[in-house]
C-alpha cells in the first residue's frame, strides 16, 4: 500500500513539474511573439528624418528657421516633431538676430511654438542664457527660460529660475518661483 502512495505522489509531481514546464515555454513563447510583433510594428510606424530644417515668417517679417541632426515626426499627432540636436535663428525686422541651439527640442509644424531641452543656449546681442527649458511662441512673441536659468552680458551674471522676453518689445522680466528667494546678480568687475 505504501508503494502506491509513493507512486501515486510521484506521478502527481511530476505532472504538476510537467504542467508548469509546458505554461511557462507557453508564456515565453507568446511573450516573444509579442514582443516580435511589437519591434515589427514600431520599425513601421517609425518616422526618422536627417537633417531637419524649417523655417517660417511672421506678418511683421520676422524670420524663424530651426534646424536639427535628426527628427522624428510623432505617429500621434503629425504637426509634432521631435528633434536632436537643435540650432535656431530668429531674426527679427528692425533688430539683431537671436541664435538658440539645445539638444533636444520638440517643434510644432503648425503654429512654429517650440519646446527647447536640455543645454539650452541663447545668444543676443552680447547677452547670453544658458538653461534647461526653453518654451518658444511666435504666436506669443515670448520666450520662457526657465530650470538653472544664467544670464551673461559684458559685466554681470545673473542666476534665476526664469527668463521671459517678448521678443516684439525685447521687455524681460527676471523672477524666481518662490517668492522668499531672490535672483543673484554678481558684477565682473
């Protein structure tokens, strides 16, 4: 009687190891497909572009050119570009031109806003802006520094959370989210 409850128990076992071994090879097996279809899918609904370049102009003249080392167009919404390794010229009727560039950027091909991220430059003039956001509008005629925002001309440097220019009147306006801290201005000289 003890033989067949040993061999009864070792017959369930190795059912239940045999179970387990065919849903687990299940499982992977339907897991890589999955994962095979979704590669498959994504190399075609992927768009890549090299060397992107837009430009557009206002009403009052103003030119907006951007340029990247890559883009991708997003597959939800086609107005939408993501960029690498960004560069942008603005140059405005009746002023100088502002030179932005960044790594990353995020372009709306409708209405020209752009999104500038991470190592975000600005030049005008003698004036230059380093931070790590940079929102753009024509439509706005603003531009929005802000996270680790520095501010050099020929004899200061400024440090503050954000920057915003209207790029028609050039007004600016330096400020700091919490109002109990202040911007830091410190003289070259």
């Amino acid at each position: 009687m003890l033989k067949k409850i040993i061999a009864v128990i070792i017959v369930i076992i190795l059912s239940i190891v045999l179970i387990f071994f065919f849903s687990k090879n299940s499982n992977k097996e339907k897991v890589s497909k999955n994962i095979k279809e979704e590669l498959k899918e994504r190399s075609y609904s992927s768009n890549i572009i090299e060397n992107v370049r837009y430009s557009s102009n206002d009403t009052n003249g103003n030119k907006y050119t951007i340029t990247a080392k890559e883009g991708e167009i997003d597959i939800k919404n086609s107005n939408i570009i993501y960029l690498k390794k960004v560069s942008a010229i603005i140059e405005l009727n009746n002023s100088k031109n502002i030179q932005i560039s960044s790594n990353f950027g995020k372009y709306n091909i409708g209405n020209f806003d752009t999104i500038f991220t991470k190592n975000v430059i600005i030049k005008y003039l003698q004036n230059k802006i380093n931070g790590d956001y940079l929102d753009f509008s024509i439509l706005r005629n603003s531009m929005i520094v802000s996270k680790n925002v520095v501010f050099t001309d020929d004899a200061n440097v400024l440090k503050t959370d954000a920057i915003e220019i209207n790029i028609k009147t050039k007004d600016t306006k330096f400020f700091m989210y919490d109002k109990n801290n202040k911007v830091s201005l410190i003289n070259k000289n």
